[in-house]
C-alpha cells in the first residue's frame, strides 16, 4: 500500500494487543513506536484513524496513558 497512490483513501491503522494487566509506560512506547513504523511503511505523514486491535485494553488500569496518546497522535 506504501507505493500506491493513496491520496483518494481514508487510511486506518490499528494498535497491537497489549498483554499485560496494567498499561505502563512501555505499552505506550511500544504504541508510538509501531504508529510511526505504521506510518513510514504506509508511506504517510498522518493517518485517518487508529483502531485499538483489543477493546479490553481501553478498561485495563493505566489506559487513560492510551487514550493521551492517541489524542497526542490526533494533533500531530
């Protein structure tokens, strides 16, 4: 998808499944670490959206770090 032209799609990714309990500082680093491989492999400077891959994470203690994430990803 990277080589084609793009500019007519609404481009989505989606976020790794994060197996443990608590969201830490290291599940954010990996979610913005994949988000930016995401983009490059994408050839994109911004996507149209991001899908959490499992909702559960989104209720797990530490996922409000997510949620400022992805509205960090939103403003860039």
């Amino acid at each position: 998808m990277g080589d084609a032209n793009t500019h007519d799609f609404k481009i989505v990714t989606k976020t790794r499944y994060f197996d443990q309990a608590v969201i830490s500082d290291k599940e954010v680093s990996l979610l913005t670490s994949d988000f930016n491989k995401s983009l490059q492999s994408l050839k994109q400077k911004s996507v149209y959206g991001v899908l959490v891959h499992n909702a559960d994470d989104l209720l797990k203690p530490g996922a409000d770090k997510v949620f400022k994430q992805l509205q960090i990803f939103k403003q860039d």
